[in-house]
C-alpha cells in the first residue's frame, strides 16, 4: 500500500518537475572554480573573518530572507568584496584542530556564499534549477566549487560529506538552496562562538513560515526537507514529530501519537528567493 506520505511526495516531485522543465538551461560540463587554490597565506580555520559576509548580508538580505540579486550584480565593488571573502575561506588550513562548531560555522558560510556567489554568476535566472542540467551538462551542485586548503569543494560535498555527518539537524535550517521553499537566508554570518543559538532560531524561523509548516485539526503538513533527509530527523514519522517540536510554536504542537503520526509534506516551490531589488 503506498503511504499518504510517498502519495504526496510524489505528486510535488512531478509538480516541481513539470514547472520548471522548460526554464532549464545547460552551461556546458566545465567545472568553475572560484576561491584561489593556491592561497598564500594558511589561517586556522576558527580564525577565518567572516566580518565582511555579514556586511554583504545585511546589505542585500531582506528580514524575510529574499536577495536582492539585481542590486548585488550591478554592484562591482560588493561582487569584488564577494570574491575576496571566497578567497579568504580559501586560506583556511583544514589540518589545524578546530571545535566542532567553529567548523560548522565555517563549513555553513562556504555552503551559502558559494550558492550565492553561483547565482550572481548566472543572473537573471528564475530558479536555482536552471543551473541543474538534465543531459549532463553544468549542475550547481556538482560543478561550482570552492577552493578551500588546496582542494576543490562543491554543493554536494559539503552538505552530504562535511556537514551532515557532523549530526545536528538544524543545518537544514541554516544551508540555503536560493529558493522560496528553502531556509532563509539570515542577515549575519554564522559563528563557533553563536552558532546554537543561530540554529535555534533558523529551525524556528523555519516553521513559522506557511510554506513550510501548516497544522491541521489532526495532522501537520511540513517541507519535503524533511522528507529528502528524513534519515537526519528520526527513522519513523513518529521520532520527526518529536525531533521538530521543539521548534514549533507551542500552538502549533501536535499530540504525539503511539503509532503512525499524521504527516504530509507540502510542494517545494525552487523559485529563486529573489526580492525583486
């Protein structure tokens, strides 16, 4: 028997297939490298500046988490101020210890800065999925990377290689796909020093917003995130309930049932997180 949760998800997998198939753009199958790979400096990882993403941030992020991508694109200075932060991630040495929040910050920063980076690069474009080849042409995820320490990363590694194993949940909250479904983005960069309290409130920021959270009488209805990495919230819909209500507002919080728990998963809208500006 096929579950309401596999029914949904794959009526909004077809959806989300059918609106933007004809928007797609192939790139080529170049890999882009930005960042330096041959950095002459070599800083401690926890002693990265990320002062001048947070200027940039503040900049061109709205309180609802949209970019002004226009703005930022006409911009050669903050583009320039843009490439220079990639650099410094660059001269991180990845070999000295670090605390295992000090890396996440870091590795959360490269991940949003690099999708940023990315988009201005394609700009105008209407979802981030234009940059996602069918026919094995340039994919976002795969093919722009980040030098950091010598070695090139890209989307895909540093979400399912670096920071999902380090078990924290939250970092679905944090790491942003440029997307109106996706997390948003937050007007300040993340820190070792911070970043228990930022994850706090990016999950709670999280399901406060309707097209991530939606109580019904007897059921909830949340993001296909936590479909996708339902591994990383719990095995049963059951242990998700528990793993998010701490994040939801105490009206919104579900009975905890001893079974099946009554959960949907809502369509992923990939338009860009663009505010117009």
């Amino acid at each position: 028997m096929v579950s309401t949760v596999t029914k949904t998800l794959m009526a909004a997998v077809v959806l989300s297939s059918i609106s933007l198939t004809v928007t797609r753009t192939t790139y080529g199958d170049q890999v882009i490298h930005v960042g330096s790979k041959d950095s002459t400096t070599s800083v401690p990882l926890d002693r990265i500046s990320h002062r001048s993403w947070t200027v940039l941030l503040s900049r061109y992020v709205n309180e609802n988490g949209s970019v002004a991508y226009a703005s930022w694109k006409q911009s050669d200075t903050d583009r320039r101020q843009l490439s220079d932060y990639l650099k410094q991630l660059s001269s991180a040495d990845l070999d000295v210890p670090s605390s295992p929040d000090d890396r996440m910050a870091f590795w959360i920063n490269a991940y949003n800065a690099l999708t940023i980076d990315g988009v201005l690069q394609h700009y105008p474009i209407k979802s981030i999925r234009d940059l996602a080849s069918d026919s094995g042409g340039f994919n976002i995820w795969d093919d722009y990377q980040l030098y950091v320490d010598g070695k090139p990363f890209s989307l895909n590694q540093i979400e399912h290689e670096i920071l999902r194993p380090m078990a924290d949940s939250r970092i679905h909250f944090a790491i942003v796909c440029a997307s109106k479904s996706c997390p948003a983005l937050t007007r300040e960069a993340y820190s070792g020093e911070k970043l228990d309290r930022q994850l706090s409130a990016d999950a709670k920021r999280f399901f406060e917003q309707p097209q991530n959270f939606v109580r019904e009488k007897d059921s909830v209805s949340v993001s296909a995130i936590l479909y996708w990495y339902r591994e990383d919230f719990g095995e049963t819909e059951v242990e998700m309930i528990h793993r998010i209500t701490p994040w939801l507002k105490p009206t919104s919080r579900l009975p905890i049932p001893d079974n099946e728990a009554p959960i949907k998963f809502l369509e992923y809208d990939w338009s860009l997180n663009d505010s117009g500006f």
